[in-house]
C-alpha cells in the first residue's frame, strides 16, 4: 500500500487536478497496484485530509509538551524515524499537533515497521498542505522535501 500512496503523492499533490476514485484506481490497477493496497491508499489519504482539515494543525502552539511513545508504536516505527520526527519537532518545522498526526497515519499503515524512508515520505505528504499557507509554511516544506530527497540527515544552520 505505500507504493501507492507515494505513486499518489508524486503524480498528483502539485497538480491542481485529482482523477475521481474510479478513474484513479482503474490508472493504479493499470500501473500493476493491488486492489486492496489501491483502497487502503484511499482510505489513509482520505484521513490525512480529515485531520488535516483541522483548524489547528498547522498554527504553532504555545507550549511546550512530553511525549511517551507507546509499546506498540516503539515496536512498529523505527527509533531513526522517531528520531527523525521529534528532530523536526524540536527544531520547530512541525508542531505537537502535526506530530501527532504523523504517529498516527504511521501506525494505520499496513507493514509490521516503518522505516526512516517510509517516516520522511509520511512526514512528506502530512505537510504539503501548510506550504500553500504561506511563505514560512513553504520553507519548512522545502526542508522536509531536502531531507527525503537527499540521503544525509538534515542539519540545520
């Protein structure tokens, strides 16, 4: 199913024109996708749109919180794609909100581990929509697009 939802991300995020259901998964059968990962990439990417439709997902909070990472969650995302994300936090191009977001989306993906490539294209697609809410928003975006694109780890200046 995550080949799908990057196949989905990179053919049609910047577009401005998105396929219906049926005419997508009658192009993504053709591709060679399974049915079943085709519908569970629809399903992810129809909650990612839920949440991240909430009013504050991309404003940037006031305080400050601990996370506790769960065993399942300990268990299923790598500690390089835990670190990756609480990175991101700290240096402050995701909010707790967005983190929150991202662990989750995570943990509804099918595969037993997600690796720190899966996490970055997770993190990826979790923040497309704050680049169109302005310039700040853009340059985070560019950032987390240079740290998947780009195999070293990010380092900030």
């Amino acid at each position: 199913m995550f080949e799908v939802l990057v196949y989905m991300f990179e053919n049609y995020i910047d577009t401005h024109f998105r396929p219906d259901e049926s005419t997508l998964s009658r192009e993504l059968s053709a591709a060679g996708f399974d049915e079943q990962d085709i519908n569970g990439a629809f399903d992810w990417f129809n909650q990612l749109e839920l949440m991240a439709d909430q009013a504050d997902i991309f404003e940037t909070p006031n305080h400050v919180s601990t996370r506790i990472f769960t065993s399942d969650e300990l268990k299923k995302i790598t500690g390089e794609s835990l670190g990756f994300v609480l990175f991101l936090v700290q240096a402050k191009i995701l909010n707790t909100a967005q983190r929150e977001l991202i662990l989750e989306l995570a943990m509804n993906l099918p595969q037993p581990l997600i690796s720190i490539e899966e996490m970055r294209w997770i993190v990826l697609m979790t923040t497309w929509g704050a680049s169109k809410s302005g310039p700040d928003k853009t340059k985070e975006y560019l950032f987390i697009e240079d740290a998947l694109l780009n195999k070293q780890k990010p380092t900030l200046h």
